[in-house]
C-alpha cells in the first residue's frame, strides 16, 4: 500500500495491496484511525501506510483509474509497509490516432519493472491503449460518479522524482535513470531544480533563456548559455526527457497543461528555476518521426496549435517572441474584438490583474496612430499629439504601456481638409482599409476604430483660437482636458512616437505640466490613483 498525506490535514491517502482502491472522499475526511488508515509512525517517511482497511465502496469503480506499480513489502512493527519507487515515468503527450505508447511502456519496465509508469490523458483514448500490465492509465477529465481525488494526478505519483517522457521513448539501460537523479541531487538546493537528456542526439535539443512577462503577456526565448557539465537554462525545445521532484511539480500550478514542456518551463521560469541539459548520454526511439502519414502528421500539428492556443488563454500570454526574433500571437486581431471591455473610471480591467496593456492591443493602437496620422498629414490638417499620448511620447516615444487610447488634438478650422472626417456629421463611416471613423456620441470629438469588430480607437480633439488660446465647445471631466495658449503649437514640433515621426507642441514639459502638474513625466501614475495606483517599485 502506499500512503499521501492530505495537504489540508494531518490524515493520510492510502492504497491497500489487497483492494487496489484509494481511501475514498468521505472517508479520509474522517479520522484516519476511523477507516485503519494510520498516520505512519516518526521514523517512518510520509510515504508509507500503515493497516489501511478502506472497502471498495469507498472509492467506487475505478474505471481502470488505479496507480501503477507497488514496491517490495517489508514487515515494519507487525504491520506491512512498502515504499514508494524513487521514481515514476510519466507520459503525458501523446495522440490517440497513432502512437507508442505500449512500446514506451514496455521498455522501460522491461529495464526497470519496480517503477510505476502512468499514462495521463485527458479523455479516455480511443482506440484503447494496449498498455502492459504494469502501467497504468489516468484519466484527467472528472466523471460525476467518483471521487474528486479519481482525477487528481497527485494521488497517483508517490515516488520522489518524475521523469516526463515523450511517446515513442525507449530505455536501453537502468543507468540512465540513475545518472538524471545523481545529477538532480547534485544541485542541492540551488536553482537547477530540472534535469533533462536528450532523445537520439543532443543536436536536436536547443537550450533556451526563457524571460516570462505576465505583466506584459510575453514570453521571450532568446539562447541560452553553455555551462562546464552541460547547458543550463530556463527552457528547452526539442525532444528530451526531464526529470522533476515530484513536490516541485505538483507545486506548479497547472503541472500537467499541454503541450507539456511549454506549460512547464513557462511555470519554472516564473518561479526562477533553471534546467540542466546534459550532453549525454541519449534516449533512444525508435519511431521517429512519430506519425506515418501525411494526414495523421497535419491532425498531430493541428491539435498541437490547438492546445498551445488554449495555453496561453490560460496563462494569460498574448505573444511570444522566438530567439530568431519570430513573433507567435494569441490576442486580440482587426477580426476579433478587442481583449478588454468597456472601461470604467479610466481604470481598464487589466490594473486590476497587475498587468498592463496586451501587446496585441499596443500593436492595434500603433497600427491605427500610424494609418490616422498619414491622413491627416495628407489631407492637411494640422494635429499634435495630446494628453496621455504625449506623455507616452515625452517618456516612452511610445504609448504608455498601461493605456488604452491615443488623443490627438486637431484645429477645428482643418477639418473641412480631410473627406473621411467632413461627412461625419452624423453616423459613421469604413474606409476600404477597415478603419471606422466616426462621430463620438460622448462629445464633440472623431473616433477611429481598428476596425468594426475592435473597438481600440484614436480620438481626434478639435480645438480653435480665441484670443490667443486653444478651446472648444465641449469638454470632458478629465483635469488634462483644459485650455492653453496657442504659441504651444506655433511652430509644431516633431516627436518619435509609436516608431514614426509625429509632431507635438514646442515645449512638451511645460504644456504637459500646465495639463498635468509638475514633474508628472518623472512620476507615473494610473490614469485614476482613487482606483488604483501604480506600485513604483515593481516597475
């Protein structure tokens, strides 16, 4: 029998060799001795169980959902306890249609029969896996009638170590599992909390720095570094096994999302783990590529888009950046609508998570200035860059990576310039680009939009002289949104912002300080302290 204890308590999970069952839900919520299952007395590890007499009523039908192998038993006080294997292979990705799973299976309990090897799907997989007596299948997704701990991957590894394997990897000899565990503990308690080897050739493994910005919804791979025993990183690509503690894995928060190695060393990095590549020596498999047929390769790399897709909704990243400076999104497009809603109290949903603006919004934003500013340009009407969009441009050159808009302010007298903005007394219009001019209903003010679907837009503010300064017939509860005195904008001046030249008013600071308060581009703050402030510190 093996033995878990439960987190949130001081009683343990068991296993009986006789029953092959979990303790079930109601029972070792009770006390432990209630149910024979005893708390293993001080001398003994965590994992080991003592007299557990749980029935098979108490966990159900299983569904062939049982955990895999059981160690030699020793007899301790009387009593039988058997300790767990140092450690279980787990086989996490895999396709249904065509796979090797079985072989997997087969050679590394040929090599190594005490070791527990579980197979974890999803759903159940059809066809059935042929899968040898000794490895066991674990089905992730919950059927109403069991157990909650029948799904939960954690009650099924008791060893110490996890060693992740790829499907169609073979074990040619017991010392490879051996060297990756003297490798682990080597590194003590030091951040290389990974160890991994290659399958068939190192060559076909690349050892990356992975950089995870949740604030900023990216993930950025660039290469990693070389180091005397082998190559110590944040993230690998490619075919290899790696092996983790098994309290380190279960610690992550999502430990079994797929794909497997993406999900796990996005949630390493976050916590400052590192893995270690050794050079050698290889895993074999013998069936490489995996899939036999052009059909059934197209399916594997669909579900594979699919599932990286489905990832990072999860995890909230909207782009990666690749060491080759490829850029992969996930957010938002000029199809799709934006990734956030209707702001309220000029704080968007996004503060309050600790992030910033998706950098698919940044990207329409920039996209949008770009397209407006070559038609005002074009058109003659004169613009300059407003409010938060100016400060983006005094501090960044950018938009202000927690915005959500871009102001341009225009002289009301040019509008007559520009045939998209003349027409728009009433409704709205979509130019052949896609773009949506519009009329705002909040004021008297133009709005374009990215496009009919997404809704981040540029508003255009038109102002007129009088008397030497800049006004206009309506206005906004925003303290920025005052009048100034026109020699700002006599001459225009140009600014870098959003990777072009724009133009601005002569003397930024003082205008922004006559709108904002002094020393606001050395001092950044949230459109809406009362809401939510921005913490310096972690900037």
């Amino acid at each position: 029998m093996f033995g878990l204890k439960d987190r949130h308590s001081d009683h343990y999970l068991c296993q009986c060799t006789t029953r092959n069952s979990l303790c079930g839900a109601k029972d070792w919520m009770s006390k432990g001795r209630e149910i024979g299952c005893h708390n293993p007395p001080p001398a003994y590890s965590e994992n080991f169980c003592f007299s557990c007499t749980t029935t098979p009523e108490s966990m159900g039908a299983a569904g062939g959902l049982v955990v895999g192998n059981i160690a030699e038993a020793n007899k301790v006080g009387g009593e039988v306890g058997l300790r767990s294997p140092r450690m279980t292979i787990l086989l996490r990705e895999f396709e249904d249609f065509e796979n090797y799973v079985a072989e997997s299976a087969r050679s590394f309990l040929h090599q190594r029969p005490e070791l527990p090897f579980l197979v974890v799907a999803d759903t159940l997989p059809y066809p059935p896996l042929a899968l040898p007596e000794n490895a066991r299948l674990l089905v992730l997704s919950p059927s109403p009638d069991q157990p909650p701990q029948a799904h939960r991957p954690e009650f099924y590894v008791q060893s110490e170590f996890v060693l992740l394997v790829p499907d169609g990897v073979e074990l040619d000899h017991g010392r490879q599992l051996e060297r990756l565990i003297r490798e682990l503990e080597g590194e003590g308690g030091g951040p290389v909390r990974l160890i991994a080897a290659p399958v068939l050739t190192r060559a076909a493994v690349q050892c990356l720095h992975l950089q995870v910005s949740l604030k900023e919804w990216t993930a950025t791979y660039s290469l990693g570094a070389l180091g005397s025993s082998g190559s110590v990183c944040t993230a690998l690509h490619g075919d290899a096994v790696v092996l983790i503690r098994t309290e380190d894995f279960f610690n992550l928060s999502d430990p079994l999302a797929r794909p497997l190695l993406s999900s796990l060393f996005i949630q390493t990095a976050l916590r400052g783990w590192k893995v270690k590549l050794l050079e050698g020596p290889s895993f074999s498999a013998s069936h490489r590529p995996l899939f036999t047929s052009a059909h059934n390769q197209w399916k594997a790399d669909s579900r594979l888009k699919e599932a990286a897709n489905q990832l990072m909704r999860s995890f909230g990243l909207k782009r990666l950046v690749w060491p080759d400076g490829r850029e992969q999104w996930f957010g938002c497009s000029k199809e799709t609508a934006r990734c956030f809603g209707t702001v309220r109290d000029d704080t968007p949903a996004y503060l309050y998570l600790e992030r910033w603006t998706p950098p698919c919004c940044l990207r329409a934003l920039r996209e949008t200035t770009k397209y407006v500013i070559n038609i005002l340009d074009s058109s003659g009407v004169r613009y300059w860059l407003e409010g938060g969009s100016l400060l983006g441009a005094a501090r960044h050159q950018d938009i202000i990576p927690w915005d959500y808009d871009v102001d341009l302010g225009i002289y009301l007298e040019d509008v007559s310039n520009c045939e998209y903005l003349k027409n728009l007394d009433s409704g709205s219009l979509v130019d052949a680009n896609g773009y949506v001019w519009e009329r705002a209903v909040e004021g008297d003010f133009y709005r374009i939009q990215y496009s009919e679907a997404n809704h981040l837009h540029v508003d255009l503010w038109p102002f007129y002289p009088r008397n030497g300064v800049m006004t206009k017939d309506t206005w906004t509860d925003h303290k920025q949104d005052v009048e100034f005195p026109e020699h700002f904008l006599q001459p225009l001046v140009p600014m870098t912002f959003v990777g072009i030249t724009a133009y601005g008013p002569n003397n930024h600071r003082a205008f922004l300080e006559l709108k904002f308060g002094q020393g606001v581009i050395e001092n950044p703050q949230y459109p809406n302290p009362a809401k939510k402030r921005l913490d310096r510190s972690r900037m």
